[in-house]
C-alpha cells in the first residue's frame, strides 16, 4: 500500500512513455545491410534462378538478424528502465518515510500540549463561566427579594386612608367635644338666669323679716301694756323677734352667695366662651394642616408609588436579561463537549502513533491508519448536533434557548 | 417544605445555571458531577425528582438512571434527561432507562420549570 502510495506521489514522469519505434539502428543497419547484398548478387548475376535464390537467402539472413537484434535492444533496454525504476521507487519510498517520519515526531510532540492546552482552556472558561453564573444567580436572587419587598410599596395609600380615617374620627370627637361644651354653656346660662330668682328670693325673706320683725316689737310693746299677763307673751314676741333677725341675717347670706356663685359662673361663662373660640380656632387649623399634611402625604405616597412601579418595572427586564444571560451561559457545557471530543481525538492519534512506533521499533509492520475510519469513529463520537454539521463541512447554526421538551 | 430535586451534570456552570432555576422556585437542590457520584449520593434522602445529563465521565446518564430504578427507594423518583443530545434513538434509550422526560439544552428556564412542576412528586 505505502509503495503504491509512493508510486502516486513520485515526482517524476512514469517510464512506460511513448510507443517504440519499428527498428532501432542496429537493426535497420542489418536490414539494409541485408538488401544492398540481395541486390548486389541480383545486379552481378542478373536474375537468374540461381541469383534470386541466393539474393533472398541473403534478405532472409538479413531479416533474421536484424529481428534478433531488435529483441536484444527491447531486452536490455526493458532491464535498464526497471533498474531506473526501482531506484527511483526506493528514493521516493525514503523520502515520504523521512517525511512521515517527520511528522510523527512532530504529533509525538505537539499532539500532548495541542490537547493540555484545550483542556487549561476549558478549565478556565469552566471556573470563569461557573462564577459568572454564580454572580447572576446573587443578581437574580436580589432582584427576586427587591421585586417582593416592592411589592408592599403600594400598600402606602391603605395606610394613608386609614390615618385620614383616624384623623377624621379625632376631628369628630374633637367637634363633639365643643358641642358638649356648647350644651354645657346653655345650662350654666340657664343656670345663672336661676340665680336671679334665688336673690330676689333671698329679698322676699330680708323683707317678711324685716316684717316679722315689726310684728314682734309691737308684740312686745303689747305685752308690756297688758302688765303681768301678757309677760309671758313678751317672751314668745322676743323669740319672734330674734327669729325674724336670724331670717334676715340669712336672707342677706343667701343674697351674698348667690352673688358669689353668680360672679364666679359669670366668670366661668366668660372664660368658657373665651376658649371655646380658641378651640374653635384651634380646630379649624388642626382640619386645614391635617387635610395639607395628608394631601402632603398622598402626594409624596403617588410619586412614591410611580417610583416603585417604575423600579420593578425596571427589575423585571434586568431579571428577564439575567434569565437569558443564565440560558446564554449554557454554551460553556456545549464548548466543554466538543473541546473534550477535540482533545480526546488528540490523545487517541498520540497514543495510536505510540502504537505504531513500537511496532516498528519491534521489527512489526505497523497498522496504518485508515482516515475514512477514524473520521467515521470520530463522528460517532459527536454529542453536540452543530458538531455534525462542522464534521461535513457545513456552518453551525446559532443556538438558543431550546423548547425542546419531550415527555415520555 | 421544599422538595429535594438531585442535579447530575459534569459540567459545574450547568449545575448552577439548573441549580438558580430550581432554587428560585422554591426547590432544594443537590449537586452530583457524574453518575457515580450520583449513586453515592442516593443514600435514602427523599428526592422529588432527579435532572441528569446523559455524557459524563465515570458513569452516563443512562447507565445511572438504569442502576437509580434498580434502588427500592428511588424506583418511582422521575427523572428528566438534559443533554444536547437530539436524536431519538437517544430518547428511546433514554424512556426504555426509565426517563420521564427529555429536554435539550440550552434549556429556557421557564420551560425547565413546566417540566419540573409536571412531574415533581407530591
């Protein structure tokens, strides 16, 4: 096989060449040689039978001959062109065994640090691309806990509502408050208009004491006039009298309490009216700065909640990007794939050009390697479909994400 | 409580890729680099489904998923392949192993995830 390989590949002409010519000149000189005798004797002689005889034994030796000379030359040529043949075969044969030789020691040579450095290659794009993939899944992971804490971020206006609501019933009670107050007024008002009555109440009795006093001291002076009967009489006038002097001094008592209580509930009413109209006041701006504070509010609540909407709006495109950088980080195994098939390969041709160099080195004619076979097994190998395509020449198609799921 | 779902994959990157998949939908994951490696791993712990890849070194997909069935405890844990394989002599291998289902990477996570809520154990 090797020396008809060789013989392909020789860099020289093939030595079958052009078709041989009919004599050479050995030949040709013996042919002529030949038919100058012939007709020597037929010119010498004339044509008698004699002659003619003679002038074609001559032509027949002549043929003879030059026939025998010509199967010499073909003879001895034949031999000489096999001799250059062979040689040339044998030069040829030593040079494509250098060559091979040659380029076997190189695969000896670069086959190992050809597949070390795929696999150093695969390595790292293996840790760098495993870190990577570490890094988003923390950015996806965050994103994930933004988007869910986000998500009370519109729970702002329940709450603004529920303060309102609690302000609203703090107003109200406030409000009643004031009416309690108001009502209360109109009693004490009512209560001081009361209290003229109790003086002119307290008058009547100064007046009816004043009287009863009277009463008494002529009671008394009629007592004396009756002498020692009406003594007894002057007594009870005495009694009567004192009597009408202690109603009096309680008239006058009551007339000064209830001037007291008058003032103070005069004053009460004064001062009551005083702070209802601040509470008024007061209450009026409470309602204007809590209806501004939760306006305030509501308003800073709407850019607030624009604001989380519009950030988890943004989360979620910067989430979906991360999911397809994770679908996208998935060429790493489908690289690691065919860099192990490519480095794999390498080894076995190392190792079957060991093989054949040991048996060469044991005097054994060494296998050789048949190309066709060896790119059949190497196919088979193939886990990856665009490695197929690569294998026959084609361009690999671009891959995505896959939604190839089959359930069995 | 989360259930347990076994990754087996050669490839460290791919296991983190599944590994960020499942565990953002709530899933504990356990990591085996190979099939061998998964075998050790299947100890008696409660597994709701396993994702194995089908070429890798020491033991393939097939071959561990083959000797998984043969274990009482995991006998009816499903099993997803996730390989780049394609054809369907290697889907038929993978159903007569016992596989469920077949997805083909590179996967989208979200198609990974209908698979897995179809076939998780309850």
């Amino acid at each position: 096989m090797r020396s008809e390989a060789a013989a392909q590949k020789l860099p020289f002409a093939p030595l079958s060449g052009p078709a041989k010519p009919l004599l050479t000149p050995v030949s040709g000189s013996l042919l002529i040689s030949a038919l100058l005798g012939a007709a020597s004797v037929l010119l010498a002689a004339g044509f008698a039978p004699l002659a003619i005889g003679l002038a074609g034994f001559l032509l027949a030796v002549g043929g003879g001959l030059a026939f025998y000379a010509r199967q010499r030359c073909d003879l001895a040529l034949g031999e000489a062109q096999s001799a250059i043949r062979r040689e040339l075969e044998q030069q040829a044969s030593a040079q494509l065994t250098q060559r091979l030789g040659g380029l076997e020691t190189l695969c000896a040579g670069v086959l190992p640090i050809w597949s070390g450095q795929i696999r150093l290659v695969g390595g790292l794009t293996e840790d760098s691309i495993t870190a990577l993939a570490n890094r988003f899944g923390d950015i996806s992971q965050d994103l994930e806990k933004t988007l869910a804490e986000s998500q009370g971020g519109g729970g702002m206006f329940e709450l603004l509502s529920e303060a309102q609501q609690q302000f609203d019933v703090i107003t109200e009670s406030f409000r009643a408050s004031l009416t309690n107050r108001q009502v209360l007024l109109e009693k004490i008002t009512a209560m001081s208009g009361n209290t003229e009555q109790l003086k002119t109440m307290a008058r009547s009795v100064a007046e009816i004491a004043k009287q009863t006093n009277l009463l008494a001291l002529n009671a008394a002076i009629e007592a004396a006039r009756a002498g020692e009967a009406g003594r007894g009489f002057a007594v009870v006038a005495d009694e009567v009298r004192k009597l009408s002097t202690l109603s009096g001094d309680t008239g006058r008592k009551i007339t000064e309490t209830v001037e007291v209580v008058n003032s103070a509930i005069a004053e009460a009413l004064a001062g009551t009216l005083k702070y209802m109209d601040q509470d008024q006041t007061q209450q009026l701006a409470a309602d204007a700065a809590i209806t501004r504070m939760v306006g305030r509010l509501r308003e800073g609540a709407t850019e607030l909640t624009d604001s989380t909407q519009l950030l988890r709006s943004r989360s979620q495109s910067i989430g979906e990007e991360v999911t397809d950088i994770l679908v996208a980080l998935q060429f790493q195994d489908r690289v690691s794939q065919v860099l192990g098939h490519v480095s794999g390969d390498m080894d076995k041709l190392q190792n079957r050009l060991r093989e054949q160099e040991a048996e060469r080195a044991a005097g054994r004619a060494a296998e050789l390697i048949d190309a066709d076979t060896w790119l059949s097994e190497l196919s088979r190998t193939y886990t990856v479909p665009e490695q197929h395509v690569v294998h026959h020449g084609g361009k690999p198609p671009a891959t995505t994400g896959s939604d190839d799921i089959t359930f069995f | 409580m989360a259930k347990n779902i076994m990754i087996v994959d050669d490839s460290a990157s791919l296991r983190q890729v599944v590994g960020i998949a499942l565990r953002g939908a709530g899933y504990d994951v356990v990591e085996a680099c190979d099939g061998k490696d998964a075998l050790n791993k299947l100890d008696g712990r409660k597994l709701h489904l396993i994702i194995s890849d089908v070429n890798m070194p020491n033991m393939d997909g097939i071959s561990f998923v083959k000797a998984a069935k043969q274990l009482p405890a995991y006998k009816f844990t499903p099993v997803i392949m996730l390989t780049t394989e394609a054809g369907n002599d290697m889907k038929q291998q993978g159903q007569a192993a016992g596989a469920k289902a077949w997805v083909v990477k590179p996967f989208q996570p979200a198609q990974m995830l209908t698979a897995v809520s179809k076939l998780v154990l309850p």
